[in-house]
C-alpha cells in the first residue's frame, strides 16, 4: 500500500494524456465530416442517452454497425 499513491497519480497522468489525445482526434474527424451529418448522428445518440432503461427495449442503438465493416470480419 505504500507506493498506491504514486501508481495512482502516475496512472491519472497518463490517462489525462491519452484523453486529451482522443480530443483532439475526435475533433479532426468531426471537422473532416459534414456539419448536418454530425447534427444527425448527435441527435440520434442524445435520443439513445435519453431513453429509459432497458434501452434496447426503447430504440436502436446508435452505436450499432449497419452492415459490413472491417471490425466485423
């Protein structure tokens, strides 16, 4: 228990770093797409946050992959 605290604080860093590093790359990915479309995609996901558990009951999941993609091979 003696070095917790240090491997806490060390790991909270590191994590700040990556969060900030999936920041930034988000926000260079939305900027590559088109406004109405990140609208869309935004309003389906508040809808999906808004619904009452069990959710899969209530609506679609907007995290849901329609089709093929190459995480599904």
């Amino acid at each position: 228990m003696l070095f917790l605290g240090t491997t806490l604080l060390r790991k909270y860093k590191l994590a700040i770093a990556d969060w900030n590093l999936q920041v930034e790359g988000h926000r260079g990915f939305n900027a590559s797409l088109p406004p109405a479309l990140t609208r869309e995609w935004e309003a389906e996901v508040n809808l999906w946050e808004a619904a009452e558990f069990p959710k899969y009951k209530n609506s679609t999941s907007p995290y849901k992959v329609k089709g093929n993609c190459a995480s599904n091979l």
